[in-house]
C-alpha cells in the first residue's frame, strides 16, 4: 500500500486530497468485489480521503478499482462481462454436477452487456381526470334587407314605340347569428425520469461439452436406460434454465457429447518416490554440504586452533614467572607489623614484639591483631594461592624443584 498525503499550502486556492493504491494477490484475475471493499476501507481510514482517489491491482497488473478516467468505462464493462460468464458458469455447475459428477463435462459462457447510461424523461396526461378551469361563450347575431328597383335590360328598350310589360325588382333579406364556446379544461399529468446506470444483457452464448463415455454407461444397462439423446435434451433444458436462456433475445446454446481424452476421471495420484531416488536427486547437494562441513573442520584443526593456542601460552609462562617471583618474596618477607590508629588524626607507632611500647597502646585490639598477623604467615599466603589456582601453584612448585635439582 502507498499512501500520499495531501501538502497543507498558504496560498493555494484549491488544496490537494490524499490519495492511496493497493496492490493485493487475489485467486480470480477479476475480483472487483473485493476491490471495491479495499477501496472503501482504505478511503474510510484516512480522514479527508475519498474513494476515487483510491486505486487497487492485483499482482498481474489487472486494475480492478480506479478512479474515472480515461479507459475505466471499457475497463468496467469488461470487468462487468468476465463476472457474469463466471456467475454463469458457476450456475450451471452447481447444476450439472449433482447429474454428471466433476470432471465429466466443460462449460465455455460469453456474454455481450450494453453499459451504457440511458436517461428518460416521459410526460403523462390522464383525459380521464380532467377539470373544467374556465368556459368563454361569445354569441353574434345580425340582420339586412337589400331591396333594388331597376328595369330588366332587353332589346325592347332600343324599341320607341314599345312599352315594358313590367319592371323587375329585386328584394333579399339577410339573418347572421354567430356562437362560440371556449372551455378550458385542467388535465393531470405525471412527469418520470428514469436512468439506467446498470447494464442490461443483449445476448448469451453458452457451449457445453459432455463426456459421451459417462452418457452411454448409463444406457447400456438394459430396457429402463434412458437415451442418450434423451439425456442431451434433459441437459439442455437444464442449462437453459439454469443460465436465465431467453431465444427471442438472440441468445445461443450447444450441447454435445463427445469421449474425453483422460476419459473424463480424476487424474491418479503420483506414487510416492522411494529413498533411493530422493538421494540420488539430493546427491549434489549433500556433497556439497559434506565438502563445506570438511573444509571447515579442517581449517579450524589446523589453523584456528594453534593459533590459539600459541596466544594463549605465552601470558601463562609470564603469569608463571611473575607468580613464583611474588610467593617467593611473600614467603621470604618477614612477618609484617599492622599499623594501628589512635584517636582520630593522631597516628600511633607499634614497634615490634618484646618492645615496651607496644603493651602502652590502649586503643589496639589485640585479638585482631593476632589474627591479623596468622594470616599473614607465608604459610597462610601458601595456602591462599594453592586455593585460587591449584594449576598455577602445582607448576610453581615443579619450576622450584627443578631449579633446585639443577643446582
């Protein structure tokens, strides 16, 4: 996981959001349930984080959650279809195993998925429950009366003699009456918007292979086997309803029956190899293993282990040496005098034994005095130094016989 935070800026005007990507190891190449979850998980752990910012891949480089941008909507809808092939799949499966048993047929589903984004807008009106909002009534009536004198226009006229038999008149009386209605009426409607942000199946494409071997075991028992042919129709029906099969929507679907090469069986378990083959593989390396132990027991034989031991050797002879020095002179010395106090700030000489002083010391503790003086011996210094190392004292007193031998 990698996380960036945003950087807290003075004078940006938009600030920065943070943002992260996974990258997980999933079974299925096309998890996007379990990237989905990520991402929600991710987004709700850090305060100010959103989900689109989050991004999640699997470990052979598959997006399986991002952000919306350029590529992401065919990355989705091929996503989308590799899930529904499998859930399809899945379905017939489960359906099928229960009849054939595992191993004994093979299941191939493509879909095609319309994504797209589809928005509807509809206005409804009912007629039925209309209202009467306002009624406008306009009325017109009228009357004329035309009445014309005038002769009738012959040849009779032209004649001077003749006289007209009559005169023509024309009368002509008119009525008008004009009505008209308006009414306004109120109509109930019902507006719906309707988007579709989902997919809708266009078509399906199933293929199912069946091994004829496991069809024709059956059949071949006796008068109450059923068909094969009857059994491929049964299996088609099956699939069919098990994958939601729909014919007018343009959906295909083939079922055969065919011999399996392994003979639709389980694969055999591979016998356990004896232990001669096993070393015989591990040869090389238990040599190899036997050459480095060798190598390296040798070098501590021969070169660590002198090495050491020629450190070491040479402060026990000086310790020797220094060791007899001071027993010899310990054991040489005269018994030595403890010094003893007076009051405080005023020291007191003690002379040696026999001497008149000595007893005059009010203040000294002949007890410890005494003791003081047994443990200074060189018999007591002796005994001290045989108990701290009785190495060291055995080879003291070996180096003083010698010495004394030589002389």
């Amino acid at each position: 996981m990698h996380i960036v935070l945003p950087d807290r800026g003075s004078f940006r005007r938009d600030q920065q959001t943070a943002s992260a990507s996974v990258v997980i190891r999933t079974e299925n190449s096309d998890d996007a349930s379990t990237a989905q979850a990520i991402r929600r998980l991710v987004a709700s752990a850090i305060p100010g984080m959103k989900v689109e910012t989050v991004s999640v891949l699997n470990t052979d480089g598959a997006v399986l959650g991002a952000s919306d941008g350029e590529g992401a909507a065919s990355g989705r809808k091929s996503l989308l279809q590799q899930q529904v092939n499998r859930e399809t799949e899945e379905k017939i499966r489960r359906t099928l195993t229960p009849y054939l048993g595992l191993g004994n047929f093979e299941i191939s589903v493509s879909s095609r998925l319309n994504t797209d984004q589809i928005t509807t807008h509809e206005t409804i009106y009912d007629p039925a429950s209309k209202s009467e909002r306002s009624i406008r009534t306009v009325k017109e009536s009228g009357q004329s009366q035309n009445r014309t004198k005038q002769p009738n226009t012959s040849v009779q006229q032209n004649v001077p003699a003749a006289q007209t038999a009559n005169d023509a008149s024309a009368d002509s009386n008119e009525n008008n009456t004009h009505k008209e209605e308006i009414t306004n009426f109120e109509i109930s409607s019902r507006t719906v918007q309707t988007v579709h942000e989902g997919y809708s199946l266009q078509s399906l494409s199933i293929a199912v292979l069946l091994n004829k071997d496991r069809l024709t075991a059956p059949a071949s028992q006796g008068a109450d086997a059923v068909p094969v042919e009857q059994q491929l129709y049964e299996i088609e029906q099956l699939v069919g309803s098990a994958a939601g099969f729909d014919k007018e929507r343009g959906d295909k679907m083939k079922v055969s029956a065919v011999s399996f090469a392994d003979g639709g069986h389980a694969l055999e378990p591979i016998p356990p190899l004896p232990w001669t083959e096993l070393l015989l593989r591990q040869a090389g390396t238990l040599i190899n293993a036997l050459t480095i132990l060798i190598v390296a027991g040798l070098l501590i034989w021969f070169g660590l282990r002198p090495a050491v031991r020629a450190i070491l050797a040479r402060p026990e002879i000086e310790a020797d040496g220094e060791d007899a020095a001071a027993i010899e002179a310990a054991m040489l010395a005269p018994p030595s005098v403890p010094a003893v106090t007076g009051p405080p700030g005023l020291p007191v000489e003690v002379k040696a034994e026999g001497e008149p002083d000595a007893i005059g010391a009010t203040t000294v503790n002949l007890i410890e005095d005494l003791t003081s003086r047994m443990n200074r011996s060189p018999q007591k210094r002796l005994e001290q130094i045989v108990e701290f190392d009785e190495a060291q004292a055995a080879a003291i007193l070996r180096q003083w016989l010698h010495h004394d031998a030589k002389v």
